[in-house]
C-alpha cells in the first residue's frame, strides 16, 4: 500500500518541476528584473530610489502607447468575428443541411499558420497586382484597398484576416451553446405566436449569455498573444503603426540592451491577461452556481 | 400533451415559405463561404501561374498555361537568409521538431493528468488551479528565462531545445485535458484494478491507455497542428540551426530582395500549410473538438 502512495507522487515531479521552475519561477524572475536597471543582462540589484524606473521608460515610449491603443482596436475590430460566428452557427443550426461541408470551410483558416495565410493577405492587398487591379480590371475606380501601405488603416487589414481567422472557432463554440438549448423552447415560443426575430434576441442570446462571455473571453486573450498575424502581415510597419503589446515585447526583448524594459512590458501583458481572466474565473464560479440551481448554463 | 407533439402540431407551416427561406439560407451561406475560399484559392492558382501572367495583374484567373515550377523553386531553391536550398531543411526541422514534441508532451500530460484524476494526491485540487492559470500566462513573461534555462542546458538553437519548449508551454492545458478525461472514468474499474496488481504504472498502462483511444487522438491532432503551424518558439529558440518551417517561409517571403517571385511564395506558403490542412480535412471532426477542449481549459 506504501507503494501506491509514493508512485503517483513520484509520477508528479516532472509536471511539478515544469510547473515550478519554467512557469512559476520565470514568472517571479521577470518580474523581479522588472524592477532592476538591466541592460544587456540580467542586473539583480534593485536601485531603491528609482524601483519603477522601467515602467515609466516604458509607459513614456512612443511605441508602447501605440501597442496599448492598437490592442483596444484589434479587440473591438475582431469582435466582429463573434457576431459572424453567431450569425453562421444560429443559420446552420435552422438548416442543418450542408453543415458538416460548411463547419468544414469556416473552420479550415484556424487549421493553418497565420504564417501561411498572412502571405495571402498581402497578396490579396497588393495594390497593383491584387484586389485593388482586379477591381479596376472591372471599371470600378476610386476604391482604394491599398490597406497595408498606409499607417492609418494597416490594422484594419489586421482586423479583417484575424476575423476571417477565427470567425469559424467562435461558430463551432456558438453550435455547441445552441445545441445544448432545449428545443422545448422553440415550440413554447412559437405557440406565443413570437418571430424568430424576437426568440433570437430575447430568449436564445440571453439564455447564450455565458457562451457569448466565454467567447470574449477567449477573443480578449488571444488579442493579447497576437503575434504572428503581425509579423506575417506587416512585421509592425509602416513605422510602429501596427505594434501590439505582444510583439512590441519580443522586439524589445530581442533588441540588446533592454532587457529590464523588456520585462516591464513582459509583466504589463501578464497584468492586463488577469483583468481579462479575473472574470473567466468569476464566469466558471457562477456557472457552477446556476448548473446547481438546474438553470441552463 | 406533451411538448413534442405541441412541437409537431405548432410546426408545419406552407412549405412553399420554407423552401423559400432554406434556400435563402443556403445561398447566404455559400456566399460566406465562398469568401471563406478566396484566401486559399487566390494563393493556389497564384502558385501554378507562371510570373509572366501574374504581372498582368488578374489575381482571380486561372492559369493559362499550369506549371510546378515555382513548387519546385520553393522546395529546392528559393533563398530564405543567406542560403538558398528552399524549404526542404525547414520542413525536415519541423518534422524533426514534431516527433520528440509529441511524444513528450502528450506522454508527460497523461501520466500527470491520470495521476491528478484517479490517485488520491491531496494538493491535487491547487496543483490544478495552478495548470489553469499558467495555461492563460502569455509566452512572452516566460521567455527569457526559459531561454537562460535552455541556454544553460545547452539546448538553445537545436532541434531538442524546441521540443522542450513545447512540451512546456503545451503541459498545463494538455493535463487539464487528460485530467477531465480520466476523472469520468469509473471508480470501480480503478478498484477492481488496484485489486488485481496495484501498481500506478500497471493501472495506466494495461488499464487506462487502452480507454484513451478517443482523447489520444483529440489531442494528436491538436498538438501537431499547433506545433506544426508554430511560429514564435520556432523564432526564439531555433536559432539558426534548427529553424522549423514557419520560421523558414517567414524569412523566404519577407527579406527576399530583388524581384518578389509571388508565385514562388504562394508555393512555399502552401507546402508550409499542406501537412496540418490534410490532417485537417481527414480528422476533421477531431480538430474540432482538440480546439474546443484546448480552449475552454478542457
């Protein structure tokens, strides 16, 4: 019996391990050069008249206040993708024929690299050779797509190949919501005599409410680890228009000499990923609560 | 009456109306869908065309002559960096990559979630709030360190250093995943097992790894996706040595000076996205559920 206490422990180390030291202790390391004076590598001295020295380097930077305002962009841009993902699972759902063919086709985008796909974009964007030629192949002038070329509208190019990304994964989660409704619902609507207009917005989006939160969720956390579609679209450019927190970091981090300023955005990524999480956790507590009460979550 | 009958009587309505409205449906989502397409199609006849007809301009045209030399340019030739052999080393690196990855990964995250759901380990409920938030820690307040850390065990820059990174970065929502699984798992089949032998290891290797057909290829097909279509450990801890392919298009398609060859690049992006795409259109089902499950924390 002694045994079977001590191998699953012992069957535990390695994860612990992981845990401790590539998670746990990396994290407080970061953190702790956050508040030195490295430059090129690690200082562990704490200057104590200037501790905060990096932040404010860092929230006095040019670049940095673009990425800030550019990750409150992408999110608003790319929650367009939900409302597509709802829109196609709720068509679907009503018309179940064709679906696995059209799950298949939105889905498809999230099962390659932004790497890959990101070469598309530009080419698709490429002013004389793609969109804007064919457009004016066909007569019709005065558009102009050239998005990835001007500073002001290179994120909405952005946005468009991250909502064409991941439209299909908000769908898949949005089918699953709708599927777990009860159809009962339906029926009893329909005996109201209410439009399915109205049982959409006033019964199934209400009843989806913890889906439509998960999903943003989910949304805000992958806007903040944006870091491919950057560099495969616009690798920041023109200038620092196109910067995010996510890959203004990893410039900073690979540029030599920035070690602690690097750490100090490092430390505001993780800062603004809690202000997102806090609620998942708050979410996935009262969740329990309603499924306990025998509501539908 | 009961509600379904309610629900047959309520529901049938003219069926010219409904016809009208499916079709209406199906037109709109093929409409979607054809947008869906257009990425993938633009790039695929891209990469057939020779440059001659691409300078005219016509993105959505066929081509009028179909020619694999810019797949063949691609592979052998095209110069990503300094050197010019094509995509073949980054794919090989990638494959090189996968393998110890996926074995690593999935063998680590079985056998701590299994010991989380069916042992009695008292800190199991912390250590498993602790894998959720540190499934959510973006890569880049972990990355120095881990590089310090690979450096020192001289594993910075090879094909091995990667697949540590990525057993790593993957353990928290793979256990959770595992876990989740295993906890559904009868009690009394454990008892009875424990019953016979007794022993951890002989309980997941002749009891529980014959039950995990399902999740093990759940989660098969999300961790080579993943791995597969990653870029930034690729990027930070490949050096130049161990470059996976992503990292190798990446380079090909964005310093290449003089004349951009689009449909050179367009064959190279699509050899880079061939492996996770056939996974994709074979196992689809699976994907889709590894996506579901990697994301809401299993």
């Amino acid at each position: 019996m002694r045994w079977s206490r001590i191998s699953p422990q012992i069957a535990l180390a390695p994860a612990v391990t992981v845990t401790a030291v590539g998670f746990i202790g990396s994290i407080l390391w970061t953190i702790y050069v956050s508040f030195t004076r490295s430059r090129r590598v690690p200082e562990y001295g704490i200057d104590f008249t200037n501790p905060l020295r990096q932040y404010r380097r860092l929230f006095d930077d040019t670049g940095w206040n673009i990425a800030l305002s550019n990750l409150i962009i992408l999110a608003i841009g790319s929650a367009v993708a939900i409302v597509i993902g709802f829109l196609l699972a709720a068509l679907l759902e009503r018309e179940r024929r064709g679906e696995d063919f059209f799950r298949t086709v939105f889905l498809y985008p999230l099962a390659v690299s932004l790497i890959v796909t990101g070469v598309a974009w530009r080419w698709i964007f490429n002013p004389s050779l793609g969109l804007q030629s064919f457009l004016e192949g066909l007569g019709i002038t005065g558009v102009n797509i050239n998005w990835l070329a001007d500073g002001r509208t290179a994120m909405y190019a952005i946005i468009l190949a991250s909502v064409w990304q991941s439209s299909g994964f908000y769908m898949a989660l949005m089918l699953a919501g709708l599927k777990g409704i009860n159809t009962e619902i339906w029926s009893a609507a329909r005996i109201d005599g209410a439009s399915l207009w109205r049982v959409y917005l006033e019964i199934i989006i209400p009843m989806m409410r913890f889906t439509f939160l998960t999903c943003a969720i989910l949304l805000s956390l992958g806007v903040i680890k944006a870091y491919d579609i950057i560099v495969a679209m616009t690798n920041g450019g023109p200038g620092q228009s196109t910067w995010l927190p996510a890959y203004f970091t990893i410039t900073a981090m690979s540029a030599k000499g920035n070690l602690g300023f690097a750490s100090a955005a490092a430390v505001m990524m993780l800062l603004i990923t809690l202000v997102v999480f806090l609620p998942l956790v708050l979410l996935t507590v009262l969740q329990q609560r309603v499924a306990a009460r025998g509501g539908v979550a | 009456m009961t509600a379904s009958t309610t629900a047959e009587v309520m529901f049938p309505r003219p069926k010219k109306r409904i016809r009208g409205r499916q079709i209406a449906i199906l037109v709109f989502l093929g409409m979607v869908a054809l947008f869906f397409c257009v990425p993938l199609y633009v790039m695929v006849v891209t990469s057939f065309k020779p440059m001659d007809q691409i300078r005219e301009g016509a993105i959505f045209s066929l081509p009028r002559i179909w020619t694999l030399e810019a797949w063949r340019f691609a592979w052998f030739e095209a110069c990503s960096g300094l050197t010019c052999n094509g995509l073949r080393g980054g794919f090989w690196n990638s494959l090189r990559i996968l393998v110890p990855s996926l074995v690593a990964s999935i063998s680590l995250s079985a056998v701590t979630g299994y010991a989380l759901a069916l042992w009695n380990v008292r800190w199991a409920g912390s250590f498993l709030f602790l894998l959720f938030l540190c499934a959510f820690v973006p890569f880049q307040i972990i990355m120095y360190p881990i590089i310090i850390i690979t450096v020192k065990l001289q594993l910075f820059g090879s094909i091995w250093g990667v697949a540590l990174v990525h057993t790593v970065l993957a353990m928290p929502v793979l256990t959770l995943i595992f876990r989740n699984y295993y906890k559904d798992i009868p009690a009394d089949i454990i008892k009875a097992a424990m019953m016979d032998s007794g022993s951890f290891w002989r309980i997941f290797l002749e009891v529980i790894l014959p039950m995990s057909g399902n999740i093990l290829i759940v989660i098969l097909i999300l961790q080579i996706t993943s791995i597969w279509n990653d870029f930034l450990v690729g990027v930070t801890f490949g050096g130049v040595g161990a470059q996976p392919m992503t990292v190798n298009l990446a380079n090909m398609v964005t310093v290449s000076t003089g004349t951009v060859s689009y449909n050179v690049n367009m064959a190279a992006a699509l050899l880079t996205a061939i492996p996770p795409l056939v996974i994709y259109f074979v196992l689809g089902k699976f994907f889709v559920q590894g996506i579901a499950a990697g994301a809401i924390k299993g």
